[in-house]
C-alpha cells in the first residue's frame, strides 16, 4: 500500500509540482503531443510510474495491476485537489 501512495506522490510532484513546470513547458514546446502531454496528465504518468513501481517493488506480472492503481489514484487525487486547492 506504500508503495502505491509513494508512486502517487511521486506522480503528482513530477506532474503538477512547481519545479518542474519549466521542463513541462519546455517538453510541451519540444514534443506536444507525446512526452509533453505525458508530463501533464496525471492519469497517463501514473501508468507509467505504476508500471516501474510495480517491477521493482513486485514482478512482472503484477506491474500492470500497479499501472492501473498508481493511475486511477492519481487521477482521483488530482482532480480532488484541483477542485479544493486552485493551485497546488
């Protein structure tokens, strides 16, 4: 269960953290529509940090069942403190 909040975290800092909004914006203006959009959706980095979370914390088999958990907390997460917290 750590381990999933831990990549949720990591998901959210590395998407809506302030210092990292520089190199959003430069990946944004480099490569909009694949690794840049990546780096803004909370959803989709959450897949792949799920994905990493879940081969070094379990096995192969069990990573995508981490993609998809990391990926809905984030989500969830972040649409709920968007909606409490203007900016966060």
């Amino acid at each position: 269960m750590i381990e999933l909040l831990g990549l949720t975290g990591i998901t959210l800092i590395i998407v809506r953290a302030a210092i990292f909004q520089g190199f959003r914006e430069w990946l944004l203006i480099k490569r909009p529509n694949d690794i840049g959009y990546l780096f803004t959706c909370p959803q989709c980095m959450g897949v792949w940090m799920g994905l990493l979370g879940g081969a070094v914390y379990a096995d192969f088999l069990t990573a995508p069942l981490y993609a998809g958990a990391v990926s809905l907390l984030a989500m969830v997460t972040d649409k709920w403190m968007l909606r409490h917290y203007q900016q966060f």
